[in-house]
C-alpha cells in the first residue's frame, strides 16, 4: 500500500508493534509452555504469530502490489516511469520480503519481551516506523514528501512551478489518493483493532493490570503516540536538521539528542512507556 523504499520498514515495524501489543499474552504462553513442560508447542501453534503473518500476506501485499500495478511511478516514489520500469525482483521484494519483514519484527520483539527488555522490544517499534516516515518525509535526496505526494515524474519535476498546497490537492483528488484511502481504510483500520485489541485483552489476564497507571482510554493515546506519533515527529526533526546542518552534523545532533530522550533509565519516553502496562521484567518474576 505503501512505496516499496518504505514497505520492508512498515512491515518490520508493524510485527515488533504487535508482539508487544500481546506481550502479556506471549509471556503466558511461554509460562505455560514451562511450568506445563510441554515442549511439542511450535512457533506455529502461536496464534498471534501466525495471525502477524496472516496480516502481512492478506493486507499489505495484496493492497501494495495493487498500487504497484495501479501507479507503479508512485509505487517506486518516481524511480521507475511506468510498469516497463518496474524490475520484476521488486514485486518479488515486496510480496516475499513484506512478509519475512513482519515476521522478523514480531520474532525479534517477542524473544526480547520474553527475556524481561519489553522495552526494547517497543524500541524495535519506534525505530522501524523512524525509518518509514524518515524515508516518506525526507527521503535519500530530501525530496520524500514530493515524491510521495506526486503521482508520476512529471509531476515531480514540475513541484517548483506550484505551491504546496496545489501539490496537495491534486494528489487528494487523483485516482491514487482514491485507491489509498479505500486500501488504507481496510488495512489501517485491522491494524489498530488488532493492537488495541491485543492490548487490552492483556490488562484482562490475572494481576497484568496492576501495571497500567491510567484509564485504559488514555492508556491506548499513549502506546499511540509512542509507537507513531514520537516515531514522526523524529523523522520530521531528523530531516529539517539534515537540511540545515547536512547529513554527518545533522544526523549527529539528531542523534544527541534522541539518544537521552530513548535510552537514559529516567528518560519521559520510558516513563511514558511505564504507565501504559506493558510488562518490563521477565515472564518468571510476574
């Protein structure tokens, strides 16, 4: 549904969001894979696993290559002109790659959730959904939201000759924009009713609510703004520093200052973390 420069960094970001979301649910699936002593339980019989890779192969692929083969310009963010420029790897990329991308996430978030670092398995989230909006908003020649919001080469190099908003709603008025908001309705809308979902079906397992330290309303806002919208603004401050300063310096202060804000122990993002109740501390000590 998305340009394939972005779509392996979505499909990662949007499996490590979904092990945490079940997190709770995953470590009691490892506790009674213990204390049971069942050891025959595969990583197929993990129905939040399989139900990640469903995800990935019924809604992102499907909905991607369909913009592929709809706008294949806009697809490939105005690398290629039409559907002769498309290399037949990309659609192998983007239907074979999305879904070992979402399954990697997941597996990686999982293992360290297991492992008592939740945090860092929140961290998997935050940093692949940096990389998606890093690469819509900015790009690899600064240029990410003119080739997201226009729809074919043309378009592109004639961005200067109009202002923004004209770029804008021509976009929202094509065929393109159309065809997203139909797909992203159907694949946006799963997508927070399985984490939201997931999440609260957490708080309902014995003693997991003791750790949520608001409404379960606020709660939600929450795990949202960490997991997309600190994860944007990120992008968006990475970019205007690369614009200003150039890459080296730009990514260098960039990086002084998100990483206290991520990984000192006092840090707000790890407060912010701690009050939505997902669990920090190995599955044994719960």
């Amino acid at each position: 549904m998305i340009p394939i420069q972005a779509v392996l960094f979505w499909a990662y970001a949007t499996g490590a969001t979904f092990a945490v979301a079940a997190a709770r649910q995953l470590q009691w699936w490892q506790r009674s894979v213990h204390e049971e002593g069942i050891r025959t339980r595969s990583h197929a019989a993990n129905p939040y696993l399989m139900l990640t890779v469903l995800f990935a192969a019924v809604l992102l692929v499907p909905t991607g290559l369909f913009m592929m083969w709809q706008n294949p310009s806009w697809a490939t963010m105005q690398v290629a002109r039409d559907a002769h420029g498309v290399w037949a790897g990309f659609v192998l990329l983007y239907a074979g790659g999305t879904v070992i991308a979402a399954l990697l996430g997941f597996l990686v978030a999982q293992a360290l959730v297991l492992v008592g670092a939740g945090y860092w398995a929140y961290l998997q989230s935050v940093g692949a959904h940096f990389l998606l909006f890093a690469v819509l908003v900015h790009g690899w020649d600064g240029t990410g939201y003119r080739r997201l919001l226009t729809t074919d080469r043309r378009e592109l190099r004639a961005w200067s000759k109009d202002s923004v908003v004209n770029h804008l709603l021509h976009f929202m008025t094509s065929g393109t924009f159309l065809a997203l908001l139909v797909l992203g309705a159907a694949v946006i809308a799963t997508l927070l009713i399985t984490e939201i979902g997931w999440l609260v079906e957490g708080w309902e397992l014995p003693g997991a609510d003791e750790d949520r330290k608001v409404a379960r309303v606020l709660a939600v806002a929450v795990a949202a703004a960490g997991v997309y919208g600190l994860p944007f603004i990120g992008a968006v401050a990475a970019s205007a520093l690369v614009r200003l300063a150039g890459w080296p310096l730009g990514l260098a202060l960039f990086a002084a200052l998100a990483g206290p804000a991520l990984l000192a122990r006092r840090s707000p993002v790890r407060a912010l973390y701690g009050v939505v109740g997902i669990p920090e501390r190995h599955w044994k000590a719960d």
